[in-house]
C-alpha cells in the first residue's frame, strides 16, 4: 500500500476505535501501535482487548491493510455506528462591502447579463455525503469519497471534513429525506474515475500484457504448423492444416476472451454516511438578464472557505464558475450543455 492510504487507514482506524470506547497509543515514528478496548469491541474485532496495530501482514493483531480481513472485521464497528449526522456551525464571519467585483472575478457568464443587486445572511444546510468506492477486478481497489452539496444551490462545495476539528453543535435531525443523493451521486462517480485512474491503467498495462504472451504461444504454435506444412506436400496434409490452424486460432480467441473477462472492471458506490450540516452563508441575490427575460439567481459567500460557491448546471448537475442561461426560464447551464444545446 502506498503512504497516503496507510496514514488514512491509521486515521480513521484511530477514530474508530477511540469512538467505540477504545484507547490507541500509536506514535508517529512507530511501525505499530497498541490499542486498549473494551470488551464489547474487543469481541465485535475477535481480539483481546489489548491488541497490537499494524500495517504489516502476517503477524499477530489488528493488521490495517486492504489485503488482508481488515474491512470485513471493522464491519461490525462500523454498523454500530450513527449513519446520519445532523449538526450547526457556529455563526462564522461574513464578506462586508460592496459584492460585485467579487462575483464578477469569480464566474464567467457566457451569454447574460448578471448584476449583484443584495446580500442577506442566510442559514443554509449542506449535506456531507460519504461514498465506499470498490473496483472489483483482477485485483481490487477501495476508497472512501467525501462529497458535500449544498442543499439549496445543490452546487458540489470543497468543504473541510465537518468531523475533523469543526465546533459544531448537534440539532434534533430533519424529518425531510435529503435531496442532494443525485448531484452527490455524480460527483462521486467523478470523483471514482479520476481517483481510481492509476489503478485502472496498471490494471489494463497487466491485461496488455497477459494478452501479448497469449498471442505469442499460439503465433508461436501456428508458425510451427507452417513449417510442417511446407515440409509435408501430401495433398490429404492440406485438410489437416487447415484444421490445426482454426483449432489454434480459435484457443486463442477463446484465451483472450478468459483475460477480458478475469481483467473486467466492476465499479460500485454506496453511500455509508450522511452529515447533515447547517451554517449561516451570504446569500447574494444577482438578477440575471437573458434577451427579454430576467430572474434572480443566488450566489453564496461561504465562510469556511472564504470564497463564493460554484453553481450548479441545471442540466447534468455539474458546479462550475462560466456558466450560460437558458432562453425561455433563465437556468443556468454549463459550457458543455449550452454548447450542446446551441448544436441541437
């Protein structure tokens, strides 16, 4: 395993564990660490309630690796623990001043008009999803994916992870089911491509590979049979050879057709946690001119990034900052889809 994926293991093994009761005494400059648990998780981990951290296989403990059992044996932990969050921010401070050159530096608008008329402080709620991201192939990949949306604008923001050094204060859960699974869902799919890039290409070199030393042995074969050919000139030899040769060919076909289909990719995502997090944000109201049509549109200044939000194309989900509008309703679309429509 890499470095990063060990440090994040340890990380969220630490977290983890500490939350189902446990005590981990881990120093950076250690290859292993202890951890103390209580009973209960001791018998969720079948382990002693004192037992050793590693990254290693093969040795005695909890081994926190991706091949070995480790998921499987954290899987009870995991069950036991609260899938959906609801929380509020402290109030954060607020852009002052005149908002208009921020916007205008910010986004690029592709056919409109779009002039910053208010700014009003608004509490708005963003929904942190968690995605397990698993390729399933020759060898297997696995990644957890945060996403955050805002609710309102269901624009994709890069916000912190709400459950690492934020002061956040929970609140009684929303009874509305959240309407951000879909924008969430195509980020982290995105998100799964770009992430997972390394691991498909090593994947596809291998299955290159493999398929070059399968068609070298049956090349191999077929030359041999080419050989004999020449060297045999009974006219019932050319029925034989003909024979042999669409046996080999179709072997290696049939080769081929075992290493696609070993080396097929399979992909999944499934939302594991949900934080619900609400926090007060600018809400900057710009009224947007498209030929004879006009509409308000919101922006949103947030202060944990200090930086305004990308919108959302109205069409395909994606947050981008160049944005166009439709003709009739004044929607925000991106580049790609007002290009498309503009084709159509």
């Amino acid at each position: 395993m890499s470095e990063r994926v060990e440090t994040r293991l340890r990380e969220f093994t630490e977290q983890l564990l500490t939350r189902s009761g446990g005590l981990v005494e881990w120093p950076d400059s250690e290859q292993a660490g202890i951890a103390i648990l209580p009973p209960r998780a001791a018998d969720q981990l079948h382990c002693g309630e004192m037992v050793r951290l590693c990254h290693q296989p093969g040795g005695e403990g909890l081994c926190l690796n991706l091949a070995t059992d480790f998921l499987d044996r954290v899987v009870p932990l995991l069950e036991a623990e609260p899938r959906i969050g609801s929380f509020r921010l402290p109030d954060l401070y607020l852009k002052k001043g005149d908002l208009g050159d921020a916007v205008s530096r910010a986004f690029t608008w592709l056919n409109a008009k779009v002039v910053p008329r208010d700014a009003r402080p608004s509490r708005v709620e963003y929904h942190v999803w968690f995605f397990l991201a698993t390729i399933v192939s020759e060898d297997r990949w696995e990644d957890v994916l945060p996403v955050t949306v805002n609710a309102r604008s269901k624009g994709v923001v890069g916000l912190p992870d709400p459950l690492a050094g934020l002061e956040l204060e929970p609140v009684e859960p929303r009874a509305e089911a959240p309407s951000t699974y879909k924008p969430a869902a195509l980020e982290a799919s995105r998100l799964l491509e770009a992430r997972s890039a390394a691991f498909v290409g090593r994947l596809e070199s291998r299955l290159e590979r493999d398929r070059k030393r399968v068609r070298d042995y049956y090349n191999a074969l077929l030359r041999e049979e080419d050989r004999r050919k020449h060297r045999q000139a009974a006219p019932d030899d050319k029925e034989k050879y003909a024979a042999k040769r669409r046996a080999v060919e179709l072997e290696l076909q049939r080769k081929i057709s075992e290493l696609d289909e070993q080396y097929a990719i399979r992909a999944e995502l499934n939302p594991v946690i949900l934080v619900r997090l609400e926090m007060q944000v600018l809400d900057i109201q710009c009224e947007v001119f498209r030929k004879q049509v006009r509409k308000m549109h919101s922006i949103y200044w947030n202060p944990l990034l200090k930086e305004l939000e990308p919108l959302a194309c109205s069409n395909c989900g994606v947050s981008a900052f160049s944005m166009a509008f439709t003709n009739s309703d004044v929607k925000p679309l991106c580049s790609s889809c007002a290009a498309a429509s503009r084709d159509a």
